[in-house]
C-alpha cells in the first residue's frame, strides 16, 4: 500500500487576489515565484512593510494580507 503525502497549503491574499500556497512557502520564495526577483518592490504584509532584508528570513501564514508594488521608472 502506497503512502499519499498530502502538502499542506495556506491560503494568502496577495493584492486583493487569494492563492494557495505550500504552508512552508517564505516571502523570498514568493517573490522568485511571481518572477519579481530582482527588482524593485516594496511588499507590505498586514498592514506593516516588509524590509527587504528580512525576505529571506518571513514565513508566510495562512490568513496573510499583502500587498507588493513594483517600482516603474518613467519620466
């Protein structure tokens, strides 16, 4: 008999927009997922802003709010 593995996931709000994601998914993650790695962003997570030092190291949990912006340049 085989063992199904279940992935457990969480569900996020990502500007205004719910997905799931797997639970064990970090902010830096997120963002190479979205293909916004590399750029300019600002990333606000229940109301509070998100240093971009800290990507590496904010878990993500079920019930999330965020909110991310991507800087354009123009002029």
């Amino acid at each position: 008999m085989s063992a199904i593995l279940k992935l457990k996931v969480i569900t996020v709000s990502i500007n205004g927009a719910a997905r799931q994601l797997p639970d064990s998914t970090g902010v830096a993650a997120l963002i190479e997922e979205m293909g916004l790695a590399g750029k300019r962003i600002a990333l606000e997570r229940n109301g509070e802003i998100v240093p971009r030092s800290s990507f590496l190291t904010q878990q993500l949990a079920d019930g999330d709010k965020l909110e991310v912006v991507v800087a354009v340049g123009g002029g």
